[in-house]
C-alpha cells in the first residue's frame, strides 16, 4: 500500500490544527449557521488518529514463537 497519500494528509492536518490552536477563534453563529472551531478541531485530531492507525497498520511486524515437545 502506497502510505504516502496518508503521511501527506496526516501532515496537512497538523499544519492546520497548528495554524488553529496559534490563533483560536471563538465559536459563533452568523445567518443561521453554526461555525464551531472546537469541533473542527476535534475533527482535525481524529483525522491525525486515523492517519497514525492506518500507518501503523502497514508497517512490518515480527511474530515470536516456540514450539514445546
């Protein structure tokens, strides 16, 4: 599987949840619509967690074991 895609999203996401938590902004409602930042972030983290699962998943593991006669 091709992790590059993943890594690139995983880096865009930090890149914005850095840009957010450097400048937060309160949460508000204009015209009806609901603009919530702390969601957004919360969203951005579980993308970040998504992207750790999905790399750690591919990467190459080792399986011990004995045999007893």
């Amino acid at each position: 599987m091709n992790l590059e895609p993943i890594r690139t999203i995983k880096r865009q996401t930090l890149a914005r949840i850095t840009e957010l938590t450097e400048q937060p902004k309160p949460s508000y409602q204009i015209d009806g619509q609901q603009v919530a930042w702390s969601e957004y972030l919360k969203q951005l983290r579980a993308t970040v967690e998504w992207c750790n699962r999905m790399l750690v998943a591919e990467q190459p593991y080792e399986t011990h074991s004995q045999a007893y006669t």
